[in-house]
C-alpha cells in the first residue's frame, strides 16, 4: 500500500460521511467517496440521482469538482457504499464509467480504497482496469 493504513482509513471515513448525502430515491444504494490530490487536497462526492436515470455516481462527482477547482493529479479515491439505510458489509467498487474517469485523469498506480465497513482493501487502477484506452493511446 502506497498510501499509509492511517491515511487510507482517514481516507475511508470521509467517504462514509460523504455517504450520508447521497441522493438515491431509485436505487436507495448510497455511495460516498474521498479523492486524494497529490497535493494533499481531499474533496468528496455522493451519487446523485435522477427521475430520468442519469445522475452521476460519486466518484464522477469528486472527479469532476477537483478538475473543476483546477486539480489534474490524483494519488487515491476511497469508496463506501450499501443500500441507503445500511452499514457497508461489501467491498463495493468504482463502475465502468468511473474507472474510465480515472484512466482519464489518473496514472495506472493510482490506489482504489475500499472498505466492508470492517476491512480494507486497495487495489490499483491498473488492476481494476487492465488494458485501459486513455489520453496516450491518441497520440
């Protein structure tokens, strides 16, 4: 692990109480996430849902204000989710779209945290997405 245990269960606790204002009357699956800068900078993000099935997942959320602060590198995410009234008890892991998100913004060695609300576990996002298609693969 790259990141200190400490540092990725800090990690982890943001993204629980990020968790707590996700927007998810459809799914009632709620998500939360904390977005490591290289620089030290944290912002956190939720799932946000919508009547017409197009919100935008957590991950995507914290992505997204951290580039649109000015924020291009990225050292780690965590992630918790579970259904909206539950403790998480699964490693829940980033979707298609957010890894694709990461791959855009993010080297392969960038460290994916997860919890089942006891555990840890990291994985890079090379490991979650091997093979990737992303900026270097346009020149």
């Amino acid at each position: 692990m790259k990141l200190s245990e400490g540092k990725a269960r800090e990690l982890i606790s943001q993204a629980l109480k990020a968790r707590e204002s996700s927007y998810c009357p459809y799914s009632n699956f709620a998500v939360g996430t904390a977005l490591l800068c290289n620089d030290g900078t944290v912002y956190t993000g939720c799932n946000v849902e919508t009547a017409a099935f197009n919100g935008c997942c957590a991950e995507r959320t914290a992505i997204f204000s951290a580039v649109a602060d000015g924020h291009r590198n990225f050292a780690a995410i965590a992630v918790a989710g579970a259904g909206k009234e539950q403790e998480p008890d699964f490693f829940c892991t980033p979707c298609g779209v957010c890894r694709q998100v990461m791959r855009e913004f993010c080297k392969p060695d960038f460290e994916i945290i997860m919890t089942d609300g006891k555990d840890i576990k990291v994985m890079t996002l090379e490991e979650l997405l091997p093979m990737a298609f992303g900026p270097d693969d346009l020149a």
